[in-house]
C-alpha cells in the first residue's frame, strides 16, 4: 500500500509545473543550483572510464541505478498501474547516461529506453546493469520499440552521415499526440557566429560553416515537428573535455585569450531532464555556466588538480588570424526561467574548488 501511495505521489508530480517538478523530483544536490563542441572525446563515451561510468564518476548526489527494473516489476506484481513515463534516449554516452539516472530518480521505476547505432553486447550489458534497456536504431518504427512521450537525442554528429535523417527518424519515435511530452535535441552553442567576445543568447546570430550547417538542418528538423533545441556549451568532468584535449596535446595553435564557454556534463544532463519535463514547445534554449574563461584561465584553473598539477601547462600559439577570435560570453538567463534550471557548478573554477574540497 505504501509503496502504491509513493508510486501515485511521484505520477502526480509530472503534471505539476516544471520549477516545482525539478526541485521535488530530481537529486538533492541539484536542487542546490544545478571551444566549442558539446560532445569531446564521443567515441569513447560507451567505455566505463571513470569519467564515463555512473558507478565511478567523480560527481556525489547521482543515484545509482540497478534497482529500477525491479521496482516496476514489484509493482506490476502488485496489481498497480504501471504509469512511469518511459524515456527513449537516442545516444546513451556520457550525457544520455546521466540524463538517464535522473529521470528514474525523478520517476522510479520508469523504463528507460537507451539507443545506439550498433548492436555491441558488451554496451549493452553496462547500460542494463545501470537500469537501462538497451536498443539499436534499426528498431525505430518497428513493434519492437513502442513509441514514446519523452525522447532525447544526445548522440555526436560524427560518424553521421546525414545527422537531420537520424534525428529525423528519432522524431519518428515521439508520441507527441497529447501534448504532454517532449522531444529535446542537445545541439551545440557552436552554432553562434559571434567570435568578437559579444554577448550570446538564444536567438542570435548563427555561422554559415559546415559544421554549423549541419547541426542548424538538424535544429531545423526538431523545431518543425514541434522540439525542444537545447544549445550546450562545451561538456567536461575531470577527465574529459577542452582542459583535459589541451593538456594532452602540449602545444595548442590558438589564442590563449579566446573565451570559452562550458557546462559541467551533470550540469547539461540536469537541464535536458528539465526541459523534457516541460510541455513541448518549438523553442530553441541555450545551456552555458555563468562566466566563460579564457584557454589559459581553464589551464591554469585545471593545474590546481591532482592530475594536471605534475603535467606541462599547454603553449598557446595563435596561427594567422587567431589571435583576433575572441569567443562569446553566453547569457542563458532566459533558459534557466524557462526550464527552472541554473548550474551546480557555475564556473570551470567553481567545479576545481569542489574537487580539491573532497
């Protein structure tokens, strides 16, 4: 009976509004706060590294997830309604994963569906033992794979060729008839075109590169069907990201004053749950911390760490031109109202400082 009472407490909190929902359902610790590629170091993210693994990762408060497949099944043996939203997740790397564990802590028991390109048994038996049902993309659109309210599409650009058409059929995959879900594509704030140390926000101007290019047909294909557009600032933990590429390659042929902005990987995870959390809306949402640091402040920053202090400080030489980009200085203070979300870590420096604390 208990348990039943729980399990209508929680179903109850996802029709509440979002800012009620994210504090009262999601970890504690996030309720304290929760360059320019958002996915570094993608092709290693299925490894259980520990700057991959939810089982070892450095970051307190994530729960651990192994016991959520088994809280269903007693309640389905209790004759209780099983109304758990389930989560496709398309991309379970390193952000899919943390996207996962707080959607279950935030709805218990709720199956969670992670996607990937490939069947790999030794993928998919992590991703079961951390409470997520592993599927493969040929499953989209078959009876294999039920449709769902709640879609997030987390996986790299790369090793896409047509990254709108994979999108696109994950949008296939969202039962978006009542209106109650959410399709969250994680893009990148690298879209922007701003390289003179402007202020970004989510509607300004975006570049006409390639790479750009591709990510904006994607945004395209989401905003049409009626998605979310979440642009992310360059991902990192301790052992992943910009600081950690930098102090790997030595020598770095760029400007040691250009700004980057970042978002601590828990961080990006807890703003894409929020915005699932939310009705669905055609609207495009920029994730960043609070201040961007320039290549040499994030070095010097990461330096005070136990795993860089006894390691050279990268060299910084700008090649032609260079030396005039700037960077932005992303404002996502419309996001966090619209979400109720705002970082855990709201700096590069902050995130040091909590780590030399432990």
């Amino acid at each position: 009976v208990a348990s039943r009472r729980a399990t209508s407490q929680i179903g109850s909190f996802a029709h509440m509004p979002p800012l009620l929902l994210l504090p009262l359902g999601l970890l504690p610790a996030l309720c304290a706060g929760f360059d320019s590629c958002p996915w570094p170091n993608a092709a290693s993210s299925a490894t259980h590294s520990s700057s991959g693994s939810l089982r070892s990762m450095n970051t307190p408060g994530l729960p651990q997830r192994s016991t959520g497949g088994r809280a269903r099944a007693l309640r389905l043996r209790a004759g209780d309604v099983d109304d758990s939203p389930p989560l496709l997740i398309v991309g379970a790397g390193v952000l899919g994963r943390r996207a996962a564990a707080l959607w279950q802590t935030a709805h218990p028991g709720a199956i969670v569906y992670g996607a990937t390109r490939e069947a790999d048994p030794q993928r998919q038996s992590e991703l079961r033992a951390e409470g997520i049902t592993p599927c493969v993309r040929s499953q989209f659109g078959t009876a294999e794979l039920p449709a769902c309210k709640h879609v997030l599409f987390c996986a790299p650009p790369g090793g896409n060729d047509d990254y709108a058409a994979e999108v696109g059929s994950a949008l296939r995959m969202w039962d978006s008839g009542d209106g109650d879900g959410a399709f969250v594509f994680t893009s990148s704030a690298g879209v922007y075109a701003e390289q003179g140390g402007g202020m970004v926000r989510e509607g300004s101007a975006v570049g006409a590169s390639p790479r750009a290019q591709r990510l904006l047909d994607a945004e395209r294909r989401t905003l049409d069907a009626g998605g979310t557009v979440l642009r992310l600032a360059g991902l990192y933990t301790l052992e992943r990201g910009a600081h950690s590429a930098w102090f790997k390659m030595g020598s770095v042929a760029s400007s040691p004053q250009t700004l980057i902005n970042q978002v601590h990987y828990d961080d990006a995870a807890a703003a894409a749950v929020a915005a699932l959390l939310r009705p669905a809306r055609a609207e495009v949402l920029v994730v960043a911390d609070d201040k961007p640091l320039s290549r040499a402040d994030i070095c010097a920053q990461a330096s005070r760490l136990p795993r860089f202090s006894q390691s050279e400080r990268p060299t910084f030489t700008p090649d032609e031109g260079s030396s005039a980009v700037l960077g932005k200085v992303i404002d996502s203070s419309y996001t966090r109202a619209k979400i109720g979300w705002k970082p855990r870590y709201a700096t590069f420096a902050e995130f040091v400082d909590q780590q030399l604390e432990q």
